[in-house]
C-alpha cells in the first residue's frame, strides 16, 4: 500500500506512448504531463548510464521514468502470464492426447480379445 505522499508524486493514470527514433532506430517512450495536456516528456534508456532519463526538469527519478517503468513491468507480466496460460494449455491439451491414445490402444487389445475368442487363437500379438 502506498502512503499518501507518495500517492501525490506520481501519475495516476499515466499516458505511456512508445516511438521510434527515426536517426537511430532506438525505441523510447513519451509521458504525458500531469499539469499540461499538450506537453510530452520523452523518457529514453542511457546505455551507459543504465538507466532510464528524462528530459523534464524535475529530479530524478522522475514520475515520468517511473511511469515507464511500471508500464513495462506490467506488460511482462501480461507476457509471462500469456505464456502461462499458452503452457497450460498445452498441458491440458497433452493430457486429453495421452488419454485418447490409451483408450485407442485398449480398444486395439479388446478387437484382438474378440478376435482370439473367436478363431481360437492365443498368441498376444502385443506381448
Ligand atoms: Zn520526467
């Protein structure tokens, strides 16, 4: 839970744009302001420095770089989750393979049963 300092400093609903340097190809992202709709801070990630800067005036850590952030954060887990769920998936699914190829088989060893029932014969072709 968040106190309400802390609560006041950053972006409620942050509006979190992803562009593409067209010089450099490099992505980086673009914040909405708080105060002023017509104003965008550009957030972009310093490879040296690691880390990610933006070009407000405000101290850093910014909400704007934290902003990001969460952004990302929030869409690996909706990535992991997906891929959970693609996993589970395709577990489930296994299982149902697995079941169906045993009941194959066992109606196989019941046609040979009726078969060796009827003709006589006992030599199991599976054993
Ligand atoms: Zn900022």
């Amino acid at each position: 839970m968040k106190s309400t300092v802390a609560q006041k400093t950053e972006i409620q609903q942050p509006v979190v744009n992803k562009g593409v340097d067209k010089e450099t190809g490099v992505t980086f992202y673009v914040v909405k302001s708080d105060s002023d709709p017509n104003t965008w801070y550009q957030v972009r990630w310093n490879e040296q420095a690691l880390e990610w800067q933006c070009n407000c005036v405000s101290r850093k850590p910014c909400k704007h770089q934290r902003a990001v952030n969460a952004v990302l954060v929030a869409q690996r887990q909706m990535e992991q989750r997906d891929r959970y769920f693609q996993w589970k998936q395709r577990e489930e699914q296994d299982a149902i393979d697995a079941e169906y190829a045993a009941q194959v088989k066992e109606q196989e060893r019941q046609a040979y049963r009726n078969f060796e029932a009827s003709c006589g014969y006992y030599d199991h072709p599976w054993a």
